[in-house]
C-alpha cells in the first residue's frame, strides 16, 4: 500500500526526539500529549514499524533502529520543505520589458535615464536593443520588443509621447567648408539625418558625396571634428569642437525632427505602461 509521508507527523517525530519526551514535543509543536501520542501511532501505522520506545516510569523516549533510521530523512525532508516554503514567499522574478533605443541615443544619457527607471522600479528587467528606426519597427511588429524610442519626420504615425528634436548642421570648428561637392559625415542608411541631409542639398542644387559612414554618435562626431566632411545632427550631439554653419553658407535651418515612444501591435503589459510613463515624464521637451 502506497502513502505519503505527512509533515506535520514528521514534525511532531523530531520535536520528540530533539526535546527528549512527548510533553516537551508537545510544547513545541503547541499539541498536548494526547495528540502528540496519537500522532506517533499514526505514523507507525503508515509505516508498519516501532519508531519509538517509551520508558513509563521516566518518560524518555529511545528511537528503535527503524526510527533512527526515518528520523535523517524526516530532517531532511521538513528542511526542504521549509526551504521552498520560504523561496515561494520570496517576491517574484522580475519581469522583463524589452526596450528599443535610437544607435544615436545610447551610451551616457541613456545610462543616467535608465538608471533612474531601475531605481524606481527594482522588480522590473530592463532590455535595451540599439537599432535605427527602420530596425526598430520591425522588431516592434514582430513583438520582439515592446516599445521603442524612434527618430522620425514630426507626426508620422501613433506614438505613446513624442519629442521635438531641434538639427543643426555642423562642421569642424577649424577647418573650411567643402561645398562641391558637399562631403557628409552621416550615420547608415534607414537614420532620419542622413536622409534630411542628402535631400537638403538636392534640394539646394548642389552635389554632396558621403565622406565617412558610422553606426555610432560618436564616430560621427568625431569625423565632424576633424574635418572629414559636415553632419546635420540633433542640437544635443554638438560638440565645442563643432561649429554651426550658417545660411550665407548654403546650410540653411533645417525643421526639427522628431523622437516619439512607440509601441507594438500587441497589447502592453503593466510593467511596460510603467517605462512608457516613467519615459514620458522623464525625456527633456
């Protein structure tokens, strides 16, 4: 005959032991001696063996060989019992929201943002994927991740928050301007200043050729610096060693662009409505 083994049976078999009598076990397992009695009988049953001998006279308890066999594994047994009784009123795992970020938009200012959303937030994972806005969508439609930070032309579509982005075209602060044909330090294609660029001076009747490519700010910046071609970069990516360029240049002001939160098709969960929120009141306007 199959059975399980009952805990608070084996519970009340160790206090036994560990207190030396049933009276005492019984303090300790807050039963009276009665119950503590008919609970070892109960267990022996189960089991079909003595577990204990009981001296009348002084009321001390010997464990035969069969209970001093059960009693290493009824340690055990409460201990892991306790264990998982602790891990399951332990928090949850923290559940995850998968964040798309600009490749301009990385690096120190996205580290103090986040920070702040973690430290607000400690039980929600945060996952960043750096992409540009083409890549972005496409994770978004195919739920990779569930909101994302994208570059775009102001008013192009839905967004949670969106966020004037004032360009400026810049050039190395000690050297001339090529003009012709224009020399362009821009990011990949599928970046929103790159293409602002290009049809500017199209626009303007002038030549342009693209005179250095980098995934990162930072590349750009410093081909802008030291003097490998111009950019048109959002107002908080100039650097001193950049200088603006001025209309009677050819460079005329450009409209600002646009960074707006996004989000997939599916329905957000509560922890990723919490990162819009927190996003939404904490982008500079």
């Amino acid at each position: 005959m199959s059975f399980g083994f009952d805990l608070d049976l084996l519970k009340t078999f160790v206090a036994i032991i560990d207190c030396g009598g049933f009276t005492k076990a019984g303090e300790r397992v807050h039963l009276t001696q009665s119950t503590v009695s008919q609970q070892i009988k109960k267990l022996e049953s189960n089991l079909g063996v003595v577990l204990l001998h009981r001296e009348k006279s002084t009321g001390s308890v010997e464990t035969t060989e069969e209970g001093e066999l059960l009693l290493s594994y009824a340690r055990r047994m409460l201990a892991t019992a306790a264990e998982a009784a602790e891990v399951m009123r332990r928090p949850s795992a923290p559940r995850t929201v998968r964040l798309g970020v600009p490749e301009d938009f990385a690096g120190r200012r996205l580290i103090d943002l986040l920070s702040g959303f973690s430290a607000a937030s400690p039980q929600i994972r945060l996952d960043t994927v750096s992409g540009w806005s083409t890549e972005l969508r496409r994770l978004l439609d195919a739920g990779e991740i569930d909101l994302a930070l994208i570059k775009r032309e102001p008013g192009v579509g839905g967004c949670i928050a969106s966020w004037a982005e004032e360009l400026i075209w810049v050039g190395s602060a000690t050297g001339a301007v090529e003009t012709d044909p224009v020399p362009l330090a821009v990011f990949p294609v599928g970046c929103i200043y790159r293409d602002r660029a290009i049809r500017a001076i199209e626009q303007s009747g002038r030549r342009w050729r693209i005179a250095y490519t980098s995934q990162g700010l930072m590349g750009v910046q410093a081909a802008v610096a030291s003097g490998l071609g111009i950019s048109l970069l959002p107002s908080d990516a100039v650097l001193p060693e950049h200088r603006k360029l001025e209309a009677s240049e050819g460079f005329g002001d450009q409209p600002a662009s646009e960074l707006a939160l996004v989000k997939g098709r599916a329905t957000l969960s509560a922890e990723a409505k919490s990162l819009g929120h927190f996003l939404t009141d904490n982008l500079p306007s």
